[in-house]
C-alpha cells in the first residue's frame, strides 16, 4: 500500500503505507488512511512529529554490522529521511493555514 498526502500548500507526497502509518502516530493521529489534519492542528502535528523522529534511535548496531558486511549494498534509508519530504509538505501547510489530507496513494511508475 501506498499513502499519498496532500495539500493546497505544496506538491502531493507519495511514500510506502508502513513508513506514512508511523510518521502519522508520530504526528499524534491514529494511522487511519484516508484522513486529515485540519489547519489549526498542523503545527502541533509538525512539532511532534520533528520531536518524536529526534527522539528515535538512529540505524541500529546490527543493522551497520550487516551494512559493512555487503559493501556494495547501498546504505538503509531511516525513518527521518523518508520523513524530509512529508515534513517540507507540513512546513508549508503551516505557514499558508492549510489543511493536511492523506488517502491510500497510487503506486508510481
């Protein structure tokens, strides 16, 4: 499943549905797709999502083990850089007062 997010503030976010479900919780909202976040509520919901992916541990020992062993892999993609684009998105519907909406996304090709 995909989740696409939108705003009239900026361009729509497309990103993986277990990626978007958490970045939501972090938000404070309870996952559902589809839903929003009204105005007033987005720089509350923006402010705990940067609190919440501060506080979260960066890649895990086991997983920087596994990393060295196979150099050619490419390094994991964490929470917070899948997080960069939505956070931009919530950034801009603060600024502007706009509504943040959300809905089972379309896989791009």
């Amino acid at each position: 499943m995909f989740v696409t997010f939108h705003s009239d503030a900026g361009s729509s976010v497309t990103m993986f549905g277990d990626a978007a479900i958490k970045l939501l919780k972090m938000m404070g909202h309870s996952g559902t797709v589809p839903s929003a976040v009204l105005a007033d509520d987005v720089p509350a919901a923006l402010a705990r999502l940067q609190q919440a992916l501060a506080a979260a541990e960066p890649v895990g020992k086991a997983s920087r083990d596994k990393q060295s062993e196979d150099a050619d892999a490419p390094p994991p993609i964490n929470l917070g850089q899948r997080a960069f684009p939505l956070i931009q998105l919530l950034t801009a519907a603060a600024q502007k007062h706009c509504d943040v909406m959300w809905e089972k996304g379309e896989r791009m090709v």
